[in-house]
C-alpha cells in the first residue's frame, strides 16, 4: 500500500528518449508558423542553433507572416473542415429509443 501522494506509476527515461530530428522539426514549425510570438522564434532559432542545426526561413515565409497570408486558401480549408465533419457524424452511435416503462 502506497502512502503520502506516491501515485504507483513510474516513469522510466531508460526507455524513453526524445528523437532529436522530430524536436528540430518542432522548432522549425515554430519558425515559420506565423501564430508563433516574436519571444518564441526567437527561443526555437536560439534552440536549433544550440542543437547545431540550421534555423534558416524561406523569404517567402516571412513575407507571409508579416502579411498575415495563410499557406492554404480559406475555400480549400472550409472545404476540408466541412469533409471532416461529415465524416465524423457517420461514425456516431445512434440513440436507442427508450422503452416504455410499464406499472405492474
């Protein structure tokens, strides 16, 4: 029996280790992800450097961002978005109708 807040679970770090190209690539997305704050570039660009990889942006990217012009037309997205929904009712379970409760 476990006591004072020990929850029983451990976590073992021998097993588990973060894969350095997919947190680069995180950090790349931060880059020219135009939601990203000025502080948080500034981290993911300092990161990547620390990391000894590049931390280049396309021109392009930052013409984007500054423009506030998104990657994939608004159509294409609503269009996606409406084809997820549609496809998300298909898969709902369907109400049973209650059965009538009967006074013997």
């Amino acid at each position: 029996m476990r006591f004072f807040g020990s929850s029983g679970r451990r976590h073992h770090r021998a097993f588990y280790r973060r894969d350095p190209d997919r947190v680069a690539g995180g950090y790349r997305a931060a880059l020219s992800n135009p939601k990203t704050t000025r502080a948080g570039r500034k981290h993911a660009k300092a990161e990547l450097h620390a990391m000894g990889r590049s931390a280049h942006v396309p021109f392009m990217t930052k013409v984007r961002r500054a423009l506030g012009i998104r990657k994939t037309p608004r159509r294409q997205r609503e269009a996606e978005s409406r084809r997820e929904r549609r496809e998300y009712r298909g898969t709902e379970r369907r109400r049973r109708a209650r059965r009538p409760e009967y006074d013997y």
